[in-house]
C-alpha cells in the first residue's frame, strides 16, 4: 500500500500522528504572520518544520491536524504541496478537546498506535520519534520527559518562598506522546462524558484512565514554541545552522585506584566488585572523563574548577551532578551534543553486562538519543598499574555542534 493510499484507508499495525496546531499562542504576542504555528522560521511556517518531520517517517500512515476554524488559509499555505497527504480537520475550545477531534477522525479503521505531538514543537527529530515508537507496547504509553535540573520551590502567600521541592523524580514533559490507540482514544471519550476537560496533556489522561506511561529521554532541542522571543530564537537557530554549523570535539580523561569496598560506580550504574574506587566523590571516572570533554568544547575549565577535589562538600557525591552541570555548560553557550565517546580502560569488573544501563542513564543525564552514546570497554593487557588490577582509567569524547558564525 502506498503512503497516499494510507492517508485516506489505514493498514494494519500503522501508527498514526495527530498534531495539535489550532491553539491562539496568546503569549507569543500578535503578528501579521498569523499565531505562532504560522509564524516564519528559517524560511517556513513553524507548523510546516513540524509535519515534515513526521511525513518523513515512512512507517508513519496518516497524519491529522486539528487547526482553528479561522486558520483554514494559513494552514493552506503553510501545508502548500502537503495538504493532500495530511488529514485537517476543525478543533475545538481547547487541546484536549482538538486531541479527541482527531482521535475520532482516526477511528476507521483504527491504528494500532497514535503519537499526538504540539505542532509548535518543529524541532522534533526522526531519533526522538523512534524512541517513541519503540517504547509503545500493548497496554502502555511512552512519554518523552527530561529530568528537571533547576531547584524548585513553592511560593506561599504574598509570593514569600513556602518549601523546596525535591527534584529527583521530577520531568519535564515533551511532545510526541505515544499510546495504543484504542487505549487513549477510549481514555479521550471517557474524560469527554464525565465532563472532565482540565487535563493538560494525554499523559495526564492516561494516568487518569489508569493506562501506565513510561518515560523515555527527551530532547533538550525538543523545545516548544511559548513566547514572541522562542520564536525569534528559532530563526536565528536556524538561520546559523544553514551557514556554518561550528563543530567542536573535547577530550577528557581520569583514573582512581581501588580501594576496600563491594561496588564501583561507573558511568552513572552501581556494579558489585570486590573494590571500590577511591577519589574526588563518588570515583566514577567515566562521568569524570566525559564531564571534562563536554566543558573543553567551550573552553570552561576542567571538574576540578567547578567542584574542586579539597571542598568537602562533594566527598562522597554522585558524578552525575558534575555531568549535567557540564551539560547545562554547554546548552548555555548554544551548544547542541552531537555525539559522546566513554572508554573504560581495567582488568575488572566485566562492562559488557552493564553496557545498556549505562548507556540509558547517560541518555537521561545529558538529554540524547541512546544512538548519540558509545560506551566500550578494554583492558591493558596486564600491563601497568591497570593490569596489576590496582585502579581504573577512563579516556571519553564529545562532539557538541554550537551556532554557526555569519560570514563576514
């Protein structure tokens, strides 16, 4: 079946895309562009990155988007050469009620999975959309999420700071969310008869209808288009990227010895060993190497500026802090991490077994695609400290693509 004759029948096992687009983007301020889904960045209508994105994807059949009764001309236009391999249809008073909109244009036949995405979220990619897909099973969702990285707090009367709120299993929700869609779609009508309208994204519904939802990593590039100056960002992103995209490579390295113990920490993951590793905080010299690659491509210093090995205060603590520090480094100076390199250099414990846990818990730290991760492992053939079984060594790389420079 071709793609064309998909749009219009379905087929077996297909996964479906809704994309929400009919909202009014109040905060993004007026502009003759229309809202901000119409809005002009790197040349095209926000709304226009997004669907390309998702047609692109050849295991993805129809694709429906809920736009304003009052936008049928912008859509036209920003869909120029796409309207006929999309579903458009009218929304209504809010997103969940586009969502349901769209569910129900999806009906016959039914897909075996939907992913519902906000349509002013263009820069969503082919990897995220993967990890979504592939995280959807029978009976349960897939949310793309980031582990929230500032402290928060709750504000009491008079605006007066009332409590700190633990962060440690807190996320940030993105967009495309993934379900059976029979699953949210029967979840959708439910909410609709008992006169519930106040969720503010399917996950939400999902919880509500007791459907379980499990969290994948996001994309910190993954952002979604709220304000006048998210926009203007995104153009000038875009812009920069289409001239000359600034590639940069950081090295990092470190090693800590054995001491008395019955675990190492490696790259974010708890191994049982008959050693542990002795050093600056917890001694995971894997989280240490790639923390001083990922600071070296924007010339920020080493682990030991930002947390120096003589402040007691990080004796003992987790690696991942100095990580997602480095990370945040890194997003805060434009930067985009292309790709990071880990290579764990020992005699013991084994890495093979612990290779996917590691991989995973960098993903979350550093907000990536698992494909952007490598982690291997060697031995030093018995030579030196390393092959005595006296310590370990870590040797790491990151390739972090920054906004590229107009040409003078």
């Amino acid at each position: 079946m071709t793609r064309q004759e998909s749009i219009a029948g379905g087929r077996a096992g297909e996964v479906a895309a809704v994309i929400v687009a009919a909202g009014r983007g109040e905060r993004a301020g007026q502009s003759a562009e229309g809202p901000k889904q119409y809005r002009i960045i790197g040349g095209k209508p926000v709304l226009r990155h997004t669907l390309e994105t998702f047609l692109a994807d050849p295991r993805i059949g129809r694709v429906v988007v809920a736009i304003h009764p009052d936008d049928e001309a912008l859509f036209a236009e920003a869909a120029i050469g796409l309207a006929d391999r999309v579903i458009s249809l009218h929304g209504g008073a809010s997103r969940q009620a586009s969502t349901r909109l769209a569910l129900l244009a999806l009906h016959d036949p039914a897909p075996q999975t939907v992913l519902i995405h906000d349509g002013v979220r263009p820069f969503i990619d082919g990897e995220l959309i993967d990890r979504i897909i592939r995280a959807v099973e029978e009976g349960k969702g897939a949310l793309p999420a980031l582990p929230v990285a500032e402290t928060l707090k709750r504000a009491g009367p008079g605006g007066t700071i009332e409590a700190t709120v633990p962060r440690h299993d807190l996320h940030a929700a993105q967009t495309p969310q993934g379900f059976p869609f029979a699953l949210i779609a029967a979840a959708h009508d439910r909410a609709f008869h008992q006169g519930r309208d106040d969720f503010t994204d399917d996950a939400a519904i999902a919880e509500w209808a007791n459907i379980p939802v499990r969290i994948v990593a996001g994309s910190v590039d993954n952002i979604k288009l709220t304000w006048a100056r998210d926009i203007a960002l995104a153009d000038q992103r875009l812009n920069r990227a289409a001239i000359f995209p600034d590639v940069r490579t950081g090295n990092g390295y470190d090693v800590h010895s054995f001491t008395e113990g019955d675990a190492v920490i490696l790259c974010g993951v708890r191994i049982p060993y008959a050693k542990r590793l002795s050093g600056h905080s917890d001694a995971d010299v894997g989280l240490h190497a790639l923390t001083d690659a990922l600071l070296a491509t924007c010339g920020a210093g080493d682990i030991g500026t930002h947390f120096p090995p003589s402040d007691p205060q990080w004796n003992g603590a987790a690696s991942h802090i100095f990580l997602e520090h480095a990370a945040k480094i890194v997003r805060e100076a434009g930067g985009r991490i292309a790709n990071v390199d880990v290579t764990l250099i020992c005699e013991a414990p084994k890495i093979g077994p612990h290779r996917a846990a590691m991989t995973a818990a960098l993903a979350a730290m550093l907000g990536i695609g698992e494909m952007r991760i490598s982690i291997k492992a060697t031995t030093n053939e018995k030579l030196g400290f390393i092959g005595r079984g006296e310590g370990i060594a870590a040797i790491a790389t990151a390739s972090v693509v920054y906004p590229g420079e107009v040409p003078a």
